[in-house]
C-alpha cells in the first residue's frame, strides 16, 4: 500500500508524435518514484533519437530526482537518443542552480540537449 501511495506521487502522460515522445510528468520527482520515469524513459530510448521531459506540472524535486535526470541523460547519450527539458518551472530551476547541475545541463544542450526555462 505505501509503494501504491508513493506511485500516486508522480504520474506520467506520454505522447507520441513522429519518432519525439513527450512524457508529462505530473506531481512530485522525489525518492520513491524515480525509477517510475527512469524506467518509461529507458523504454522509450530506442523507440525515439528525441525525448521531451515536460515538467510543467512538476511541483517538487530531491537530490534523487536530480539524479535521475542525469542518469536519464547518460541513457540516452548511449542509446543514441537525447533529452529535452522543458518548461522547468522555478523551484525546480533553483534547484539546479544550487546545485550547480544547471551549468551542467546548460553544457549538455551545447552537446545536443536542450533545456527551455
């Protein structure tokens, strides 16, 4: 029941348009629900050459979550395949600047990784 409930914290929607999937993420990016969006995005690395993180509806991430996103990153590079951040909301932004990951990813969309604030 705690695993369902933690599920229930982040939900995905995932849309297909051409060889680029987009994939909504809805709700909070924190230990627990990670391996959520890290499995689905894998899944999706040889299906696509570009995947588009929506985070719009991301309220909340922790250090786990950063993590995933540049395990994600990784993934993709090695499969061929890239990903893009979009609509990073504000906390989320400060987050990654705190973390210095912004200049990091920053660098990862002059090597073909597009992030749009």
């Amino acid at each position: 029941m705690a695993q369902a409930a933690a599920v229930s914290q982040l939900t995905l929607d995932v849309e297909r348009k051409g060889d680029v999937f987009t994939v909504k993420c809805h709700g909070k990016l924190v230990l627990g629900v990670c391996d959520v969006l890290a499995s689905k995005v894998k899944e999706l690395i040889p299906q696509s050459r570009r995947i588009v993180l929506d985070l719009t509806d991301l309220s909340m991430m922790d250090s786990i979550g950063l993590g995933t996103l540049v395990r994600l990153y990784v993934s993709a590079k090695a499969g061929g395949s890239c990903v893009v951040l979009v609509n990073v909301g504000p906390r989320i932004r400060q987050l990654l600047g705190i973390t210095n990951l912004l200049s990091v990813l920053t660098d990862m969309c002059e090597q073909g990784v597009n992030i749009r604030f």
